[in-house]
C-alpha cells in the first residue's frame, strides 16, 4: 500500500489575501482607561492575540512607578504586538504586526473593549513585491 499525500485546503489569511509578508497595524487609542495594570494589560493581549489567530510565545510588561504607564511585548511566532501607555494623557500606543494566516484587524475589538476610548488605525502592508 502507497503512503497517500492529502493536501488539505489553506484558509489564507490577511497577509497571503495581499500578497504581502505581514499586515503592521498601529493604533493609537485617546481617551484610553486602564493603562497602569501590566497584569490586565498582558491578559488583555494575549486574548487580542487569540482573537486574531496567532500563537503566543513570550510576553514581558514593564510598570513605571505606581501610576505611570505601561511598556510592553507579546512576541508571536507570526510577529508581535507591543504597547506604550502614558495614563497622563489617557493615550496609548500601540503595534500589532502580524504574518501567516493572521489577521491583526481582528485584535481590534479586544483592545476598543479593555481599554474604551478613542481608537484610531493605520494599516500597513509589510514586503509587498516590487515587480
């Protein structure tokens, strides 16, 4: 008996429907609440992660002094996302880049519901073929 190869369908994600190497997408949220926890912040990530396909491989969030912000990284076997807060400013920074079959637009609703505020994107697609 033959060993047979199945070839199962690829749902392609963001970055393969653009034909591009990754989706980098930066927020920047005003008005933000719940900026000094970096244990909420770290759950609150991961589960935008999650929500958008990707897989965890580390995460490292650093508190300044009580009451500052928040700095911040999930490294993820298709990228990262990372955050900056300033609680002074109800503002936050932040970056989710994302490759494989990922779509990092879908992270967005964790974020707008953890942290409320005003929440802007800029959506860059990453090495895109310059044929």
């Amino acid at each position: 008996m033959k060993n047979a190869v199945v070839q199962l369908p690829v749902e392609p994600g963001l970055a393969q429907a653009l034909d591009c190497a990754g989706v980098h997408v930066i927020v920047d949220v005003w008005k933000a609440k719940n900026l000094t926890d970096p244990k909420f912040i770290d759950q609150v990530f991961r589960k935008a992660a999650e929500s958008a396909g990707a897989t965890v491989l580390h995460s490292h969030f650093h508190h300044f002094t009580p009451d500052q912000g928040v700095s911040g990284v999930l490294v993820l076997a298709e990228s990262h996302m990372s955050i900056h807060t300033w609680p002074d400013r109800g503002y936050a920074s932040i970056d989710i880049y994302m490759c494989g079959r990922c779509n990092p637009r879908d992270a967005l609703p964790v974020l707008r519901s953890a942290f409320g505020g005003e929440l802007t994107e800029t959506v860059l697609n990453r090495g895109l073929a310059t044929d």
